[in-house]
C-alpha cells in the first residue's frame, strides 16, 4: 500500500476515454474557418546545385494561393550548428529534403501544384557513408561550414559536425595491466521514429500579424523559439499551441512542418493545415543516430572491471541538428554502470547525404550500450563468469561517481539485478538467455509550474509540459493532488501555450516526471502555503497548527470539527483579502558539467545533466536454425524509477520502450540503396505487431531519488536501450556467436551459425 | 444517384469523385476523424472501421464501392453518451497511451469480440495483428480485450 493518496496510485490517463471514443483532436482533426491545404516538394537528388526554381505555373493554378522556395526562408537555424534551412536554398543535401511548399483550397490541389513546380538541377557527388565524407578530398556537405555560427567553436575536420573526447585515469597503462581484453566494432542502423501520427501543424496569422501554431511536437517553446528564429520575428509575435501528439520518440523534438505552415499561413492570409504523408514524413524527416562503435573492455582475472576505451563515429546525416549532444551524451554513458576507473572515450560526427539523424529514445545510448553490455558478457565468457553475477560485482552504487564526478544520489542498479536473477525461471532446453544493464539520465535544463486556486477551490495547473502519450499530464496531475491533499478529479491540467504556460524545456530526456515534477511540487506547495496563511487567519489559530485534510479542507490538527474549505478560502482570496491565490515555480537541473580534476574533456563534453536512473533486462529467446530467424520468447525489465507515481503508467513505458527495442534489434532499419531510401514505407520497414511481442514481465524497483518529486524520476527511454544487447547476448548464449550488427536479422544470424561451424 | 450506404445507421451517399476513399467521406464530408490517416495505404491500421461487421481499411476501399453497406466508425460506440465497455478496459488497462491508434484497436475488439466472445491472448493478439500500435507494446491491449470478454 502505499503512503500517499494519488501519488502511487494507477490513475486512469486524463485523456484515456476522449482518445478511446476517437474525440480527441490530433492535428488532422482540426479545422478552421477558410483553411487551406499544405503540401511540400521534395528533393530527388542526395547533393545538388539548385540552378533555379520556376513556381510560375503552379501559382497560375486556380486555387493555389501561395508558394514558398527556399528564397523565402533567409535566416539557417539550428541549436549547435547554424547550418539548416527551413527550404533548401542553391543547394540540396539529401533524398527527400524539402524544397518548395505550397497552399491550396484542398490538398488534391496543393500536391498537383508541386508537379507544376519546375526545378533545375546540377547533380554532385554525395556522401552517403561516414566513411565516405571522411575520405580525404571527400566531397564537402556544407561548403560554408565555417561561416556558420555554432555553440562549440572547436577545430573541425571536414564533414565532421562534432568531435568530442573524454578520459579519466590511464586507459592504456591499465589496459598493460589487464588479465582478459576484449576488442570489436559494433554497428547499429537508423532506426525511424514510426509516430503513427505524421507531422504536421496548423497555423493561422491574425490581423496584427501574429502567428498562431498548432502542432505536434514535443515542446511548444522550441516551435516557437524556432519558428520566431527563421521567420525573423520577435517570438512574442509566435504563439504555439500543443494538440493532441500521436506519437513522437524525439522525432517531434525540433521544429517539424511549423515554419512552413507559419509561412504559408502569413501570405496567403489564411489558416493553413500542412500535415505530411508518411511517405513525405519517411523522407523529409529524421532517424537514430547510425554509429560505428570500436570498443575495447579490460579486467582483471577476478573479474574486476579496470578500463575502457571507444572511439563512436555517428552519421548526423545532412544538418547537424542535435548531434553534438547526443555524441556527447553517448560518450558520457560508454563507460556503462560500472565501476571502470580508466576510460578514454573519442566521437565524432560526420556530415552525409542522408536525411537528418535525431534524438530518438536513448538519444545515443542504445547505440554504445549494444557495444558496451555485449563486451561485459564478451568478458564473462572469457572468464567463465556468471553474466549477472559479473555485473553485480562491478556496478556502481549510491554515494559512487558518475563519469565527470557526478554523485549517484540513489541507485537501484543492484536491486534491479538481484530481482531480475530471482525472476529469471530455471533454463529451458533450446533457449538462450541474456541480460544487460542500462544507465540514464532524467533531467536537462529548465522548467517551470504555476498551480492557480479558482474561486471554487479546483485547481488548475499549468507547466507547458507537452503530453506524447506516456501520461505526463496524469503524472503532473497526481504530483499536484498528492501535494494539495486534493482528489486528482480537482485538478485541470492546462493544454500547453506559450501564450499561457510557463516554459518547459521539452518532453524528452526521461525529464518530465523528474524536472517538471519538482515544479510542480513546488508551486503546489507555494499554493498550499497560501492557503494555510489564509486559514490561519479564517481559523484564528498558528499556521503550524494547520493540517491538510483529505478533499481540499484545511483543518487545526486535533480538533476534528475546526477547518476551512478550499472553496472558502479561494472566495475570499478572491473577493475580500490578498488576491487570487496562484504557486509558480521554476526549476533548472543545474548540472555544472565536469571536475577538471577528474576528466580531460575535449569538445562538447556533456556531464551532470539530471539525476541517474537505472535498469537491468533479460531476453530469453529461441533460434530457428533453418531460417535464422530470432524468437524472443519473454523479457525481464527491471528498472528504478525513484517512486512509481503512477504504476500501470510506469509499466506502459517498460512495455513500450521494449516494444521499440525489440524493433531497433530485430527488425527495423532504414536501408539505403546509393542515395535513395530503400523502404521508405510501413510496407518494407517492419515495425513490431502484436504478434511479434514476446511476453513482457516489469520489475518496478523504487529507491527514492532525494531531489526527485516524491522520490521519483524518469522511465520514458531506458526501457528501450538493454533489448539489444540482451538478445544478442542471448544468442551468444544459445548458439555460442556473437553478432555486433544491428539488426539482428535471420540472414546475418545465418551467416553467424555458418561461420561457426566452419 | 450516386451509391448510398449507412454510416452509424445514417443513410450516406459518396461523392461524385469516384477516387474518394471511405476514409476522405468519414474524415472530410461527415466530420468522423476517430478514423485516422497514419499511412493512407493499409498498412497502419489506424482507418479501420467495421464493414458490414468486418474490420477493414476506410482508406484502402474507395466510397464507390461501399453501396449497400453498413459503416460502424468508433463514434458509434458511445452514441448514447456511455462508453463502450471495450473502452473502459482500453483505460483502465493503461492500453491507451498517445492515442491515435486506439479508435481502430476498439472496432478491432468489437469485431473480434462479435463471433468470439471469450478470446484468448493469442487470438486477441491475432485480431490486432493488423493494427500497428508504436507505444504500448500490444500487451496491455491485449489484456483488456481480453478482460472485455469476461464482462
């Protein structure tokens, strides 16, 4: 049982019922008075000059009320690098890349008048592997890379976006001294986010010339921030409003279709709705990060972790985007959640002719924990070790440091091992078993919460933290009931608006829960403080003497009949003393980055970025020798979320992240054939049905994180990151072969077993 | 005359472009959008809506071809204000995260539910094997279709 009232509780989704009627209104659904369609042309080419556009006939179809080309868009965006443009501008970089955009009375109209839109090409070489762009005399993506502005002004060679190394100890001296070493290069692929909603947005312009935004998206102040950046107006001139999300994964992260719509909207001054297609949002949009990962791991003969050393090479595809934080994230996380004193961590990011890679669930992790938790089995291998038991011995614990000497506060990596070894069933004939670990971080930057009391004494709650489905609402929601002692039905969680709500960083980074929580938690309890000054007053006693009771009252502790309504003291907040009652809150996850005592970082080294969490899986799988084909029969996820503050919510991201890295180990990989997408299309990119599911067993571990709220922290991407890796250590189980490739399909596994046997 | 067919009980006729999929009727002449467009090619699953009692893709059959038929669209569930019961369990089962593919997950356990009242996981799963879900991971849908059968 536990010892709140809502906090800990599985409270229905707030939205739960108006999704399930099919009510809830995503973007699509969405019309407005005079709306027109949008639609946007795409490039056929990887790298080309743009020797002109001619629009001239396109606009000459009746019912086209505006077009757009990259002459429209003069201002590059961009977070690290200032390298992107809304509309490709002389130059195409990749298949797929929007080049002009257009607005019609319907979307019939709109996509026919892309096919009057003539554009002339010069075609140039293209980049479409690192390896590639790293080749000296390679062509170059970005010819004007040094002029443009960017966050971390390191020396770059070219093609590369991002360089950044970490060391602490003496990796190579250490390495001298080891008993067992084990070396290799681990692939991964991109992987697409699949939202089952496309993007897209609605904007619409007032006479004044305000813009509003509704969208899909993640963070509603990044649209605005962005969409305010590459129009060239004030963002007080940008209001954006979340929908409903359909999805996003970190797809929905930056700016999608909203500059466009924005811009379409303020010319033909008309609201437009440009939502994509999926094959439009296949090509224009994002995937993962695809990396080479060389790694070496070395221990000593008693099992002993010593040193570790990786050298990441991720492709950022076309715009740099986000990359340089996910390679520093990754790099931050190489180590793994070991006790290794000795790393020497090196990443780069290369610029290629492929269409952008994001962050997306893990933002770099499952990409460096695949190699790193197939090495931690590697070396129980080799020293006949117990894969758990291995890991046990060199886990990190509570009061350790993180790489860069961040304290661990609270860990419940331990906890998460012993409950998945007493979970795991005695070994079944034919099926492999493997496990691997995953490390976090739930935090990032600032956000911010204002709770109101209304005259009635319900409560609203504002955070402009965007709801993509984990139920950041309903979370958010029982923070502020458990925190006023109010039932959860009295709270109105407030649709994100910049023109309303306080700003919040984004949903991302496993931070809502976390970072917004504890805004939450402290604007309620400003909130709470109020009342009681008000109650003190009303009830002619000491503040200190004032109890919370359950239902919205505010009692004298001890005398059962003494107490005040919340409705009471909100009426006369209201109508006689002090004004309305409101709690605001701003948080900022104040990291302060690495000990230069500790580590010699170079480049865009990311450390202390929120508060760590943890977790252990199991995979227990089947090989099918004829065909190579995986079956992953179940799956073990245990994982320390501080405080569950809301169970089946928790046990719906383990599920789904699973679900998604069972996808990105089994299945899903965008493949390339020369510069063209190669299955671009639900049809040839296999995302997991319901029938490819195995059964999924969660193990919520709690161990309290001190700064969290109620002792919670986040659980939106580890779920995802330890499949992989646990798969392929299951195989190596089973069959005695290990694959470093992602995914893990029936040919290479084929392949595997045939060399083995050879 | 162009061909008619019901919607929810209510007679529809489809339009004189004779490219317009059920789907455009549903979403653009009769303002029914708990029928998604997630692919607008079949595969998604999140267009689907019951077809004289049979799941099938609103944007994969042209409106043409829907003469005589009788569309039930999520919308018909809780004509009478309640939720269905397959709803509720979808909720309360924590099956419904970002949403969008949900109003075809409900018609899908309607359908199956219809000539099997009393499923079991594996046939549950089957009956949604065509209806893509990116965020829950199929279990807990599964389990409340499941449950929905012993109500």
């Amino acid at each position: 049982m536990t010892e709140f009232g809502v906090v800990g509780t599985s409270a229905p989704r707030l939205d739960g019922i108006e999704k399930a009627t099919g009510r809830a209104a995503y973007v699509d659904d969405m019309v407005r008075p005079g709306m027109l369609h949008g639609a946007v042309l795409r490039s056929a080419y990887a790298h080309a000059l743009i020797v002109s556009v001619d629009v001239s006939a396109a606009l000459a179809l009746p019912g086209v009320h505006c077009v757009l080309t990259g002459d429209d868009f003069p201002h590059r965006y961009g977070a690290f690098v200032q390298d992107e443009v809304v509309l490709a501008r002389g130059r195409v970089r990749y298949v797929g890349e929007p080049v002009a955009a257009v607005a019609a009375e319907t979307p019939a109209l709109a996509r026919e008048a892309l096919n009057l839109i003539a554009v002339d090409y010069e075609e140039l070489p293209a980049v479409m592997t690192p390896a590639e762009a790293l080749a000296p005399d390679a062509p170059l993506v970005h010819e004007d890379f040094a002029a443009y502005g960017r966050r971390v002004a390191v020396p770059l060679p070219p093609n590369v976006c991002a360089v950044t190394t970490i060391a602490e100890g003496d990796a190579d001296a250490a390495f001298a001294d080891c008993d067992v070493v084990v070396e290799g290069v681990y692939r991964t692929q991109p992987q697409v986010h699949v939202y089952l909603e496309p993007c897209g947005a609605l904007a619409e312009a007032d006479a004044a010339g305000k813009v509003t935004v509704w969208s899909s998206c993640q963070s509603v102040f990044r649209v605005q921030a962005t969409v305010a950046e590459v129009l060239g107006l004030p963002m007080s001139r940008i209001r954006a409003i979340a929908s409903k999300v359909g999805g996003a994964f970190g797809g929905k992260s930056d700016v999608t279709v909203q500059p466009l719509a924005a811009l379409l909207a303020l010319r033909s001054r008309r609201p437009v709705k440009l939502v994509l297609t999926r094959d439009d949002d296949f090509m224009m949009m994002r995937t993962r990060h695809p990396a080479e990962i060389w790694m070496k791991t070395g221990a000593m003969a008693d099992g002993r972790l010593v040193a570790r050393a990786a050298r990441i090479t991720l492709d950022g595809g076309a715009y740099a985007e986000d990359s340089s934080a996910v390679l520093g994230f990754a790099l931050l996380i190489a180590r793994g959640p070991y006790r290794i004193d000795h790393i020497r961590l090196e990443g780069q990011v290369a610029y290629t002719n492929r269409l952008r890679a994001a962050g997306f669930r893990g933002y770099g992790n499952p990409q460096v924990t695949f190699a790193g938790e197939c090495q931690i089995d590697e070396i129980a291998a080799r020293l006949g070790r117990d894969p758990i038991d291995l890991r046990l011995q060199n886990a990190v614990r509570a009061g350790d440091d993180w790489v860069g000497g961040q304290r661990l506060e609270a860990c419940g990596l331990v906890e998460c091992l012993e409950r998945l070894r007493d979970a795991l069933p005695p070994r079944m004939p034919g099926r492999g078993i493997g496990v691997a670990c995953v490390a976090h971080i739930s935090g990032i930057l600032s956000t911010s919460a204002i709770v109101r009391v209304l005259e009635d004494g319900t409560v609203t709650l504002s955070t402009g933290a965007v709801d993509l489905g984990e139920g950041a609402d309903t979370v958010l929601s029982q923070i502020c009931a458990e925190t006023l002692g109010v039932p959860l039905d009295r709270v109105n969680y407030a649709v994100p608006d910049t023109d309303g709500s306080p700003y919040n960083w984004s949903t991302g980074g496993s931070r809502v829960t976390y970072m917004v929580g504890r805004a939450v938690t402290a604007a309620a309890g400003q909130a709470r403080d109020r009342l009681f000054d008000h109650a003190a007053e009303m009830l002619e006693c000491a503040v200190v003497d004032l109890e919370l009771r359950p239902g919205g009252r505010v009692g004298i502790a001890g005398v059962p009949g003494a107490e005040v309504a919340f409705r009471d003291i909100s009426a006369r907040a209201h109508w006689a003393v002090g004004g309305p009652i409101i709690g605001n809150a701003s948080v900022m996850f104040e990291g302060g980055g690495f000990d230069p005592k500790r580590s010699a970082v170079t480049g865009n080294g990311i450390g202390r970025l929120g508060a760590f969490v943890f977790g252990a899986q199991a995979a227990e799988i089947e090989v099918d020798d004829v065909t190579g084909q995986i079956a992953v029969r179940r799956i073990w996820a245990a994982h320390d979320v501080g405080r569950a503050i809301n169970p089946t919510a928790v046990a719906g991201q383990i599920a789904g992240g699973v679900a998604q890295g069972l996808g990105y180990a089994l299945y899903e990989d965008l493949c390339f054939d020369g510069p063209n997408p190669a299955n671009p299309t639900l049809m040839d990119y296999k995302v997991p049905g319901a029938k490819e599911m195995p059964e999924i067993i969660p193990i919520i571990v709690e161990h309290p994180e001190p700064s969290g709220p109620f002792g919670a922290k986040g659980i939106g991407e580890p779920p995802l990151v330890p499949v992989a890796p646990a798969i392929a250590n299951a195989l190596a189980d089973v069959r005695g072969v290990r694959l470093r490739q992602l995914p893990l399909t029936p040919e290479r596994v084929l392949d595997a077993l045939d060399a083995a046997r050879t | 005359m162009n061909p008619t067919f019901t919607v929810n009980g209510r007679s529809c006729s489809a339009p004189a472009d004779g490219t317009a999929t059920l789907l455009d009727v549903l979403r653009d002449q009769l303002a029914l959008t708990g029928a998604k467009r997630g692919c607008n090619y079949g595969v998604c699953g999140t267009c689907s809506v019951l077809i004289d009692g049979v799941l099938g893709r609103a944007c994969l059959a042209l409106a043409a071809d829907c003469a005589g038929r009788e569309i039930v669209t999520v919308e018909a569930l809780d004509a009478d204000g309640t939720p269905d019961p397959i709803q509720q369990r979808l909720v309360a089962a924590g099956a419904v995260q970002c949403g969008f593919c949900t109003p075809a997950m409900v018609l899908a356990a309607r359908g199956l539910l219809a000539v099997n009242p009393r499923p079991s996981r594996a046939e549950a799963a089957a009956a949604i094997s065509g209806n893509i879900c990116r965020c829950s991971g199929y279990g807990a849908i599964v389990d409340a279709i499941v449950a929905a059968g012993h109500d």
